[in-house]
C-alpha cells in the first residue's frame, strides 16, 4: 500500500481540499496529536474557508518525536473527529494539508533559526506540555538548541530581533493558567540571564503580542487498534492518523485586531478573541469539570465504569443535569445565559461520545484537589447568593466521602478498595495525594458522623471554606445516612426531587 502523499492522492483522485503550496506563515512548538486535531485543523479549515493561504512549519520540541514520519508523507496525516452532535453519531474524515515539514532543531539548529528570517512567518503556537512552559537556568543563549521551550523561543526571537523584522502574535496553547503570561515571563528571566539588550527586551515588549488562550478538545491521537483496518479503507498508509472528539473550542486573549491577520471569524470556527479568557476558564472548570468531578464518585458506586454509559441512565444524567441547569449554571457569572446553557448542552454530546470510552475511575484521580477547585466555589457562591445549599454538590461530597471510605489498605501509593454491586465485588485503586490518603486510612473503621466531620474540617483539604458553611456538615450527614439505607443509585434519585 502506498504511503499518503500529495502524489498517492493525485493517483487516487483525490478531490477534497489540498493546498500544497503556500507561504510558512506560523511555526509550531509540537508536533503531537492534541495541536495537529485543533490549531491544524482550524488553520486547515481557514485555509479552505477565508484564504488564509499559510502553511504551518512544526517544530519537534524534544530529541525524539514525529519529524521523520511527518516529512515521509509531505506534512499530510488524516484526521477523524468522531463524537456526538445534537444527539447524532458523527465521524468526520478529513485530510489535513497546511503542514509543510516537521523541523528537529536538535538535529537542524540552522533549519529552525533560519525560520526567524522569513519575513512572511507571523505567528507562533505551542502546545509543549504543562511542564513545557518553564524557566531552565542551564540553558545558554549559544545552545544547539536551548533544552526549555522558552529558551529556544528566546533564541528564535533574538535571530528575528537582529534581522530587522517584525515580532509575532504568539498563541499559547500549554494546560497552565496565564500560559502566554507565563510564556513572556520566561522569556524575560533569559533576557536576563543571557544579558540581552534593553533594546531586544522592548522589542519583544512591544513588537509581540503573548496571547493567553484557552483549549478545549479531547484528543484520543494515533487509533492504534484501528489503524491498519483505517487505511485499508482509506486505501493508503497513514502512520500518523490522528483523532478527536467533535466539539473544539479555541478562547485567545488578545487584541481583536488579530482576527484582521487570523480569520477566525470569517471561516465560522468555535474561536474567540477576547479582552480576558477567565470567565471562559471558569465556565469550563464549573460546567465541564465541575460536572465530571459531581457525578463520577457516585455513578462508580452505584455501579457505572464509562462517562457514555452514564448519559444513558435516567437517574445518572438526570442528576448530573440538575447540577448543571439548577445549581451551577444559575450562580456562573461573567458571561451570557445562553452561552452558558450552550456550553452545557455540549458536555451532555461530549460525555456520551460512541467513540471514546472515558473511563470514571480515570477521572476520579486526585478528587480531593478536584472537588476543591471545581465544585466548592460553586457550592459556597449558591450559598452565599440563595442563603441554601445546593442539594446536588453537596450531595456529591456524601458520594466523595463514601467513595474514598471504601478504601481498606494503603499499596504502592494508592488505597485498595472494593466494589460490591448485583455483578458480585470488585477492587479498585484510589489515587490521590499520599496526605489525603492517609487522612482517609485512619478514618477506615469510622461511622458516618465521625467520617463528615474529620474531613470537613481538615483545614489543609479544604481550608476553613466547608467547616463554617453554614448546615453543610449536617446536610452531608443526612446524604451519608441516605445512601447507607437507600444504597447510592437510589439515593441519587431521591435527591433529585
């Protein structure tokens, strides 16, 4: 089978959207699945759709990566995005073309500091890890290249700086908060470091703009069980097929005169350019997280393995979408009530995905921190807004205590615990931080009360937030005694009405 290229497509008779040629206009920090599903895609369709005309040149940010297999079939890979819209099944197909080449500057130091020259390359997006973005005072401004990302960013800017050419609008797409904050501040530590001039440093000041943005896309990548099936259908060998979930959606903080150069708008994408990205950081915290972390413990229990399959029982979904529709979305500020309700409606598609199995114990990691961050400002601003808790959240701390309680021993850094269900018994692994863990161990043999109170008031979990809620404590007392004469499923129902 011959490999995917320009040349096989042209055999084929391949009359989807190609563009071969066209100018590098953005360099691309990572050559990984999650930004060839999302900022690929979404240059490939402004490409087609508003004539952007830009072809992406990757830079390998590591030793070892894609460079080779990404060069082989002249920057071409196709790309499935699969999930469910409006309740539908979907599978998209969709060749990518506006990659040109993958670089490997550890291999091509010249190759990859050449790009600085290029009058026509404007933008920079990265994608290098949540570890990515992080000063390295071992790198020197004389590496081939630097070790850190920032470091060879540094590098690239001080090559663009020195041939006289204008900066770049730089889109950070790295798991941190502040990324592009976070981005320029370790590039300054290098202009320091490295004695760089006052001139270079205003340069970057005021020639660049260091976009925080926000990403939001489940990438499975490479269908490895798939794969060769894929491309018998497909009728080519693909070695770097990638995949997605449907949904996408890009929030770039920055000036909205970036959608005149990047035509966001005009090639009708999910992307937004805005004054601040927090109220959109804070929607996907609350409504998307918020609505995994408050429902995952107590499906486990009653019984549930796969986020899908949660979305087909009544009384699951039913409770999830009461935490969506009566408790958080009612107390989210910042943004519209649409945008918020439409925001819900798509977890409800993204849970119940077909393609990916999701699977809640993958999720109940480090719930501790999690229920923190995701459900305890919610449950506190209710509060403090209707003078009431939220039944639902709180009940979802009942289901984190019992959850938790199940653990029996401690072993190799996470608590064993057991399942028991109409299908007989089953044991699992908690995982969490070893000082939540053994918070827990020591409460193994304690009754409901005694287990409420110690870890409501467990200042170092929750701060003193949960134990001067007022009626908190008694309210998951009573969700505890539910579940225990009820069992959880029927629980779940029961604090539904």
């Amino acid at each position: 089978m011959d490999r995917l290229s320009y040349k096989t497509l042209e055999a084929q008779g391949y009359d989807g959207y190609l563009l071969k040629e066209a100018p590098e206009r953005v360099l691309q920090f990572g050559e990984g699945n999650f930004l060839r599903a999302f900022v690929d895609y979404f240059i490939d369709l402004m490409n087609e759709r508003a004539g952007f005309d830009s072809k992406v040149v990757l830079c390998q940010p590591i030793g070892q990566g894609l460079a080779d297999m990404i060069n082989e079939q002249d920057g071409l890979y196709t790309l499935f995005l699969r999930g469910q819209e409006n309740g539908e099944k979907v599978n998209k197909k969709r060749v990518i073309s506006c990659v040109s080449r993958c670089i490997s500057p550890y291999a091509q130091y010249d190759e990859f500091i050449k790009c600085a020259a290029n009058p026509e390359l404007r933008f920079i997006v990265s994608n290098t890890t949540e570890a990515g973005i992080a000063y390295d005072p071992a790198c020197q401004l004389d590496d081939k290249p630097a070790g850190s990302f920032p470091g060879k960013l540094t590098q690239l800017l001080y090559a663009r700086f020195n041939n006289k050419l204008p900066g770049f609008i730089i889109l950070s797409c790295e798991l941190i908060d502040r990324n592009g904050d976070e981005l320029l501040k370790c590039v300054n530590q290098y202009i320091d470091q490295w004695g760089l001039s006052s001139d270079f440093r205003k340069w970057v000041a005021e020639e660049n703009i260091f976009c925080s943005t926000l990403v939001d896309r489940i990438v499975p990548g490479y269908p490895r069980a798939e794969a060769a099936s894929i491309c018998e259908e497909l009728g080519y060998q693909d070695n770097i097929i990638d995949t997605g979930e449907v949904f996408g959606a890009w929030v770039i903080e920055g000036p909205q005169s970036i959608k005149d150069e990047f035509p966001v708008e005009k090639a009708e994408l999910p992307i937004l350019v805005v004054d601040n990205v927090d109220p959109y950081k804070k929607r996907k915290v609350r409504i998307l997280n918020g609505a995994h972390t408050s429902m995952i413990m107590g499906a486990y229990i009653a019984g549930q393995d796969i986020v899908r399959d949660c979305m087909k029982d009544d009384v699951i979904k039913g409770f999830m979408n009461k935490a969506l529709y009566d408790e958080i979305i009612p107390v989210l500020t910042g943004l519209d009530q649409k945008d918020k309700e439409d925001f819900a409606a798509a977890v409800t598609d993204r849970f119940a995905n077909p393609f990916i199995d999701h699977e809640l114990l993958s999720i109940s990691l480090n719930s501790a921190s999690k229920w923190k961050a995701r459900v305890m400002p919610t449950v506190i601003e209710y509060y403090e807004q209707k003078k009431a808790l939220p039944p639902v959240l709180t009940f979802s701390f009942a289901a984190f205590l019992c959850f938790y309680h199940l653990g029996r021993e401690l072993k190799d850094g996470a608590l064993v615990a057991t399942r028991t269900g109409a299908d007989g018994s089953n044991e699992f692994l908690i995982k969490d931080d070893g000082w939540v863990l053994e918070a827990f161990l020591e409460l193994k043999d304690a009754d409901d009360d005694t287990l409420a109170d110690a870890i409501i008031n467990n200042e170092k979990m929750w701060d003193d937030s949960l134990k001067k809620l007022p009626g908190f404590a008694d309210a998951v007392k009573a969700d505890l005694k539910s579940i225990r004469e009820k069992g959880m499923y029927e629980a779940m129902k029961a604090v539904q009405q």
